[in-house]
C-alpha cells in the first residue's frame, strides 16, 4: 500500500489541538496498514475566500497562490482525504471554510473517487451540524464518505482532554480502519480490472425558467 496517500487537513489555527489529536489518532492507524499520510496545518493567517472569478475553470489553479494550489499540484496522487475542524459558532473555521471552497471549486471532476472523512472537535455542543456542514463536500463530487462506529467527533477543551475521550479516539481509529480497508478494496479491484464509474455529462439546471 505504499502508493496510496491520505491527506489530513487540520483547519485548526492551534497546530498541535484538540483537531491534531485526533487526526493523529487516525494517521497512526493507516500507518499500521502501511498507508501513506500527511497531516496538512492550515495555520493561522486568513485564508481568501473564493471570489467566483472563474479563473480556475481555465488555468486549472486559484488566482490566489496558496496552500490551495499546493494541494492541487499533488491531488492526483491521493487517494483520500480526511478533513478535521474544531466547531466554532456549531460550523467549521472560517480557514478550512474559505480553503475548501476553493479547493474543491477548482478540483470538483478531479475529486470523485477519491474517499473523504470529516472529523469534527468540540467542547461539548455543535458537532452534528460542523460535521454535516463538511460531510457536503463530499457528497457534491462523486466521493465515497467513510463512515466509523459513531459520528466523527472528539470532546474536550484541550489535547489532554480529548486523550481522555476514550470513545472519541475509538472513534477515530476505526475510522482509520474503515479507510484502510476500503483503499485496499479500491486498490484490489483497480489491479483486477475493475473500471471506474462512468458519468454522464453533468447537467446543472437553475430553479427560475
């Protein structure tokens, strides 16, 4: 399995937080498969949001030269993507918001068959609503979403708490293994000759005739 990749986006401003602990978590279980990972830190600074300049659509990258193009350099060459966030306000942080939506705007056809995970830390409320908020942007590109024993989230107020969550971190762990098996199923089935889906030509209606 060492040319399959995960890429773990930590859309935290604290590098090594709540959101870094469990993103660990789930790295060092697709390590013990022999699963190739990264975890990404967003940092601190803010992050742009799509402007909807239509740039991407004709150079294939954002006008805006960031983390955002870095990814898109290596896209290719991952097979998954988990992204993780502390719930502010019961959604995402405003950086993971503002690199996704550019990520993906810029990516969409690119990412379908990719596998994606959302992973969500709070201190006690508003977990279900930033993990659906994240979970769509999967569901929108043809992305197989990875599933574990309960809803992807962690509690606690700072790292140490989070290690206390033991069901939280069993959590991410079999989140770790869910992914591993289904890389490995994909990857069988590539070797075997399985085709990819074929889609039709994307249709996209308006609501107002």
């Amino acid at each position: 399995m060492s040319t399959v990749k995960v890429l773990l986006i930590n859309g935290s401003p604290n590098e090594h937080g709540c959101t870094y602990t469990a993103l660990s978590e789930i790295a060092d279980t697709l390590d013990k498969h022999d699963i190739e990972t990264e975890i990404l830190y967003l940092g601190k600074k803010p992050i742009a949001g799509c402007i909807a300049c239509m740039k991407c659509a004709q150079t294939g990258k954002c006008v805006f030269d960031d983390q955002v193009n870095s990814v898109l350099t290596v896209l290719d060459d991952i097979d998954a993507i988990v992204v993780g966030s502390p719930v502010y306000y019961a959604g995402a942080t405003g950086q993971l918001t503002s690199f996704l939506n550019r990520l993906f705007f810029c990516s969409e056809p690119r990412m379908a068959g990719k596998l994606g995970a959302s992973v969500v830390s709070c201190r006690r409320g508003g977990a279900s609503a930033a993990f659906d908020q994240l979970n769509k942007y999967f569901t929108i590109c043809n992305m197989p979403i990875v599933s574990s024993q309960y809803w992807n989230q962690v509690h606690g107020f700072t790292p140490d708490d989070v290690r206390k969550d033991e069901e939280g971190l069993q959590t991410m762990r079999t989140l770790g293994e869910n992914m591993a098996w289904l890389l490995k199923n994909i990857e069988a089935g590539r070797k075997n000759g399985v085709p990819a889906p074929k889609y039709e030509p994307r249709m996209k209606t308006h609501f107002i005739r």
